[in-house]
C-alpha cells in the first residue's frame, strides 16, 4: 500500500505527542516542549487541566451521546451561560468551528429569505480571511490555496481588502445580506480590526437593515483578553461563530445569535447528530468555570500586555529577523522579515517551543490562557536563543 492509513492531507512533522503537562507536550520519545501553539489556540487552559478532565470523566460515567431528538439539560445549561456572557439571546452547538461558521452563514441567509427577501443571499468577506474547510467556508475565504482543486466554489460571496470601510460599502448590492468578518484574522497573520471599521461596519449593517457576522473561532473564549475579540471594540454583532477554547480540547462549537437574527431558524432548517452532546457540554461548562469571569479575562489581558510589551523590545535585537509585534491579549503575531515556517521549525527542533506559522509572514503565539511567569520566562529563554543562532537558510 503506497498511501498511508491516515489520508496524507497534512505535512505531519517528527514530534508525536503523547501527553501533556499544563503548558508542556511530551513526545514519543521522552523529548518535552513549551507548547505556545496550545493546538491551535484550542487547548485554553493548557493540558491535563483537574477541573475539564473531572468534568469529562465524571458526565462519561452517566451518558454520553442521546441526539438532538431530546430534551437537553446539559445543553441548555451551558448555552444559558453563553447567552448571559455574551450579546446572543440563543445558541446552536456544533462540533467544530467550521460547522459553527456554516450555521452563522445559514442563519445569516434565512434571516432575509424567512422574510421574503430570496434575493439576499450574499455575504461581504474580507481577503486573508479563514473561515474553514467545509465548501461554504472555503468559499467564503480568499484564499487560492484553499480553493485548487474544489471549484467551482459555491456562490454568495463577496471580497474586499481586510480593514477596507469604503471598498466594504461600496460592494453593497441587492444581494447582499450582510458582513462576516474576523475581528482579529488568525490564519490571516494576526491582523486586528481598526476600531473605525468594526463601527463602520455596524452603521452600514444597521443603515442597509443587514447582518454583521463575526467569527470568532479562534479570537474568542477569552483569547484576547475579552470574552469576545468584538468586545474591545465596544461593537455589537448579530451573529457569531465559537469554537476551539470553548471545550478546552474536546470537539466543540457554537453559533451564537441575537433573538431578531435567529427569527429563521425554526424547527427543521438546521440540525446535527453530535451537537451539543452531554460530554461536549460538560467539557465547555468546565471550561467556563474556569474563564467565564471578569477577573480570568482581566489576567488575559493583562499577561498579553506585559507579553508583547516585552516582545516589543525583544524584537529590536533582531532587526533582521522582526518587523513588528501585533494582536491582543494572548492571540500575538510576530511579523518577520524571513519566511517564517523555517524559524519555526527551528523553534521547534533545536529549542523545544512550538508556535504555528500564519500569513502575511507571521509567526503566531497562541499560548494556553493559564501560562505563569515560569513558562514567560521559560518562553523567552528559547525564542532569545532561537532568534540567536538561527540562519535563514537552514530553511
């Protein structure tokens, strides 16, 4: 057999994990890592957290999978919380943000079309955006990369340049139902949102009686130092899309919205096998135990400060290597002179620190929300010897 059993859709590298210690992964062979890519923004509160493995063991013991089919105490727990952390008057559980994304789309269309609007199908999005990789959210994003060999794309589509009010207003037609948008693009390269185009936004959502959509997959749950990445702009969404933190490391996603928004989605017009199963309820109400509160959020915001206050003057030992810090709270972009998948891997196999590579040539550091001073420390001792005997061209 010349193809491997798991399809080879991802360039795997050496390092196989096998366990985690709070802010660390252990390989296969013994070697530890300081994990500052936390699976992609995923693992919020590090690995092996008491409080998120009780809470799994304790709702497996019980039951585990029913179906949608009935009542849900667990489910309805947990999107209380949601609801009363959030603008969002309703929530619809997923199992990935991808899917979280799909609903936020479905939501946004049926919003016009339950109306008799059927020709408000459209939605803005934003170049460098990654909403996913099911075909809606492909086909959302603007990415060539993405798109070879799945055309053609589904339609209801429609680009402009990340940050661009006027080219954002000027793509307004008759099928537009709306804007969805990353307030912080993660993939993108750690790019904020100016606050003039988050307003910008809203004031022509509210004057041309659309939606704004954010998708805040990566962006949310605390990440950056607010619940939600919109709140540092004082914006109100109608829709929002949830996912990776929110269960710490087990499969979990919601679609958040407004009562007025959500008018469309009635009984039969979205559904899912494993949305909102007990175990992924008990996983994200865990994790809400943890960051669903004032005070863990303003320790977000607080470390991310002192973070890339820091990194700002790091990088000026290495003009050659950085150009700039950005981000908010503990989602922080390094944008590099050099291609960065080789520092990376650099990183990663000569000092032990993971980080994840992103566009706009960025090196992303996204580490879990609970790191202390030991592991900032401990962060800085490898990215200074990193950046110290790092040749570009070992890439």
């Amino acid at each position: 057999m010349s193809i491997s059993p798991l399809m080879p859709v991802y360039p795997r590298c050496d390092i196989r994990p096998v366990r985690g210690e709070h802010c660390h992964l252990i390989s296969e062979d013994g070697s530890r890592y300081l994990d500052f890519a936390a699976g992609i923004a995923v693992n919020a509160l590090g690995h092996s957290h008491p409080g998120l493995i009780g809470a799994i063991q304790r709702q497996a013991e019980m039951l585990m999978h029913v179906s949608n089919l009935y009542g849900s105490p667990q489910g309805e727990a947990l999107a209380q919380r949601l609801v009363d952390l959030t603008f969002a008057d309703t929530v619809f559980f997923t199992n990935s943000g991808a899917e979280a994304v799909e609903a936020a789309i479905k939501t946004a269309r049926i919003y016009h079309q339950s109306a008799g609007n059927h020709e408000r199908f459209e939605l803005i999005t934003f170049n460098n955006a990654f909403h996913g990789r099911t075909m809606a959210t492909i086909s959302a994003s603007d990415q060539v990369k993405m798109h070879k060999g799945f055309e053609p794309l589904l339609t209801g589509f429609r680009y402009v340049g990340f940050n661009d009010l006027a080219g954002a207003e000027a793509a307004i037609g008759p099928n537009t139902a709306g804007f969805l948008l990353e307030p912080v693009q993660g993939e993108g390269g750690i790019r904020v949102a100016t606050p003039e185009f988050m307003h910008g936004l809203r004031a022509l959502a509210d004057k041309h009686g659309l939606l704004l959509v954010v998708d805040e997959v990566q962006s949310g749950i605390g990440r950056t130092g607010t619940f939600l990445a919109h709140e540092h702009f004082g914006v109100t969404p109608d829709i929002a899309a949830i996912a990776k933190g929110i269960g710490g490391g087990f499969p979990l996603g919601a679609c958040l919205a407004t009562e007025k928004a959500a008018r469309g989605m009635t009984f039969g017009t979205h559904g899912s096998t494993y949305g909102g199963n007990p175990l992924a309820m008990a996983a994200g109400s865990a994790v809400l135990d943890v960051i669903g509160n004032d005070e863990f959020i303003a320790e977000v915001r607080a470390k991310g400060e002192r973070l890339m206050a820091r990194l700002e003057q790091f990088i000026g030992n290495y003009p050659e290597l950085f150009e700039e810090v950005r981000g908010l709270g503990l989602m922080i972009g390094l944008k590099m002179r050099v291609e960065p998948r080789g520092f990376v891997l650099h990183l990663r196999d000569k000092h032990g620190l993971l980080t994840v590579g992103a566009g706009d040539s960025t090196l992303r550091l996204l580490p879990p929300l609970v790191i202390g001073d030991a592991e900032t420390e401990e962060f800085f001792e490898k990215l200074s010897a990193g950046a110290a005997d790092y040749q570009p061209e070992e890439s």
